[in-house]
C-alpha cells in the first residue's frame, strides 16, 4: 500500500510551524482591534460566480488556478481563493448596508491551484483587513497604517518596502485605458498569448506580465500618473501627506496595479527580497465598484491582505511557548491526586504536564523532553506537609514550597516577576 502523503502543495502544520502561524494571526488580530476592527468569517467555499464574477475572466486565477466542482445539488461552487469577494458578499447579503463604515478583520485558508514555490502553498493561510463605507482618502491611510504596524510588531518593518500608486478615479482609468490599447496594439505581435487575450478586456493586467517579452514592452509603455484628472491627483496627495504625518515611508512604483475595474486610487504592496520571486507580503488598495458589481449599492472599500505563511517565514525569532510545568507524582498516594492538583493549578492559569507513569527518572526525562522550565515532584512526605518540591530544570535547583502558595510561585516566574 502507498504511503499516505499529503497532496502537493499542502503541508501539516506541526506545533513548532503553527506556533508561528499562531503568532502572526494574532499579532494582526490584535493590531486591528486597535484601529476598531472586528474579526469575521465566511464560509471557505463559495458559489462559483462570487469568484467568477469579481475576479475577471482574464485573470489567472479565474481561469488557471479556482478550486471548482459541482456540488450534489449541481450549483457549481469553489473553494475561496481570496477573501475580499466573500467579505463583500457577506456585507450584501447580511443587510450590512445600512451600518457602514464596517471594518473587518479575517484569518484562515485559501485555495489555489497554482506551482508550489517557498512561502506559496495550494492551501495558503492569509490574514486581512477590510474597510466598507469609507469613501475619503483617510481611510486608505487608516488601512496602511494598520498594515505596517502588524509588519512592526512582527519585527518585519526593516525587511519590507511599502510600493504606492495609484489608479485614479473611473474617469482616469478609461482615459489610460485607452491610451493603452493603442499603444500595446502597436506592439500586438510581440505580446504573449495572455496578454493578447487581456489586451481588449483587461490591458492594465498587461503591465503586470511576468513575461519576458512582455515586460519589455512594459518598459516602454505610458504611465498611469500623467493621465490622472485633478480630482485623482488630489486624493492620492492626501493619501501620501497622510503617510508623512505617520512617518510611514513609501516609493512610488507606477507599474503597480490592479487590473479589474472596480479598483481605483490607491494600490500598495508590501514587498521583500528575502523570498525569492514571490516579493510581497501584505498588499492590497481601492476596490469602490466591488459591492455595486456584486449586486450591491455603490460602497467604497479599501484593504488588504497578506500571506500568513510568508510572514511565518521572515519572522527572526521562535516564537516563545507559555512557560510548561510537569507534575511529577511518585507512590499511589500522589498518582490518585495527581489529576486533581494538576486541574486546579490549570485553573489558576498555569500550563501543567502530568507525567503518566514510570519511574522518576523516566518521568523527569519526559518533563524534560516536553519542555518544561519547572518539575513540582510530590509523595508521600510532600502529601503530609501539603508541599511540593519544586525543581528548577535549567539550574538543578530545589526547594520546597507550600501547596497552597505553588500556582503563586511559578506564575510569577511565568510572568517574568521572578
């Protein structure tokens, strides 16, 4: 029989790999509780045209990379391979509508079936923020403000570099838009295959090519900022005085962009070059058409997103377990209160191990192992004084203390007041 693996581009989360995982999603949660965000969740799994309908049938991920199939009941639906659509949805579709602005904050798993590479996986873990009713620039600033204090307090603010453009308003767009058809119709039979096919539909995705040929022809082509109408100019100026104000650095990038049409204004990206070909790390912009064009009224947005297991990758340090105590009984006595002493300590807040049998130093080697700091070591002699013998594992250190001041005692190391 084959061994049971998981499926390419998959991977288990193991204690010390979720314990990172666990850290960033936190970090964030608690970052976004600060700026008034609230954490929600949408199914993983979607009807197909929430995706289909708001990712462009140009887009790689609509047309190389969804997770579809058809459910029992023939409706065809897909595994979320982003989370921004679903959010929006699910301001539709709960009567939010009335009650913005709403701020959003999501965790947990996406879908797509795209080459594995290092820190992009087919089941990728993201963390986001979504900001809903908020039409004025400072909410942007709000968003990436966010965004790169979650990179500080993961010790990532020098590692990254915050890219900024804009898209300007509809009237904008369609301004460059057309300027650039025409300019890469000129050049139609250098084009690559995608991006013939996108040049109609979709051309700003073309400044995005990752082709070589491409990419040359992109070198070449207009540029978003000297088609931007004065209404356009003036909201990405206060975009940018309001990053100043924070003392949040930038570089203007004006390649960077978004191909769909309810984007608008601000696009942004986080980026590294400690990963490889994969250099952003939390990116996200504009998206004021995507309610009306799920069905929705007219509603600005603005977010982000970013991938959780690149973040897990960059982080410098491990991080720290919460501080392990293994009870250690020795004689029946002590084996048939075990359980009880190691419940109540575990309801005044420490984390207790209880070695199951053998020996002691069978069981102070488990202790060991299992990464404890302390060993509470307790027989007959300790059950009739109601102490214990507390040992500390990276010195050797012993001494008795009272029963009922232990939970005291250690969580005062844990809490590093000893």
């Amino acid at each position: 029989m084959a061994k049971l693996q998981p499926i390419r581009g998959t991977r288990d989360l193991l204690p010390t790999e979720f314990r990172r995982h666990h850290f960033v999603t936190e970090t964030a949660r608690q970052v976004a509780e600060r700026y008034g965000y609230d954490q929600m969740a949408t199914p993983i799994f979607e009807l197909t045209s929430v995706f289909a309908r708001t990712l462009g049938d140009t887009s790689d991920v609509v047309t190389k990379e969804m997770y579809t199939f058809e459910a029992r009941d023939g409706e065809s639906v897909t595994l979320r391979p982003e989370n921004t659509a679903g959010v929006a949805r699910a301001f539709i579709s709960n009567g939010l509508t009335q009650s913005v602005p709403c701020k959003f904050f999501y965790a947990g798993p996406m879908f797509r079936y795209e080459r594995p590479q290092k820190g992009r996986y087919r089941q990728l873990h993201q963390i986001g923020l979504e900001l809903i009713g908020v039409p004025q620039p400072t909410g942007d600033v709000e968003v990436l403000a966010a965004g790169a204090m979650v990179l500080e307090e993961l010790g990532l603010k020098d590692r990254v570099t915050l890219e900024l453009n804009t898209l300007g308003d509809n009237e904008s767009r369609d301004v460059f838009r057309s300027v650039l058809i025409e300019y890469f119709q000129g050049h139609y039979d250098k084009l690559s295959d995608d991006s013939k096919n996108r040049l109609l539909k979709n051309p700003l995705r073309i400044l995005d090519s990752k082709d070589a040929g491409d990419r040359v022809l992109v070198a070449g082509a207009p540029s978003y900022k000297d088609y931007l109408n004065q209404a356009s100019q003036d909201f990405f100026g206060a975009v940018k005085d309001g990053l100043d104000r924070l003392d949040i650095a930038y570089q203007l990038n004006d390649r960077l962009v978004r191909g769909l049409d309810y984007y608008c204004h601000t696009a942004f990206e986080f980026t590294t070059t400690e990963l490889g070909a994969q250099s952003a790390v939390l990116a996200g912009g504009r998206y004021d058409g995507l309610v009306g064009q799920m069905g929705g009224p007219v509603t600005p947005g603005v977010g982000w997103a970013a991938g959780i297991d690149r973040m897990a990758l960059l982080l410098s340090e491990e991080p720290t377990k919460p501080m392990l105590t293994a009870l250690v009984p020795l004689g029946p006595d002590a084996e048939a209160k075990a359980g009880a002493i190691a419940d109540d300590l575990r309801r005044q807040g420490l984390s207790v191990d209880l070695a199951y049998a053998g020996n002691l130093p069978k069981r102070m080697k488990r202790a060991d192992k299992a990464g404890a700091k302390f060993a509470m070591i307790f027989g007959d002699d300790e059950l009739a004084k109601s102490e214990m013998q507390v040992k500390d594992l990276s010195t050797g250190e012993q001494k008795a203390v009272a029963l009922e001041s232990l939970a005291d005692e250690l969580l005062g190391y844990q809490g590093g007041v000893k």
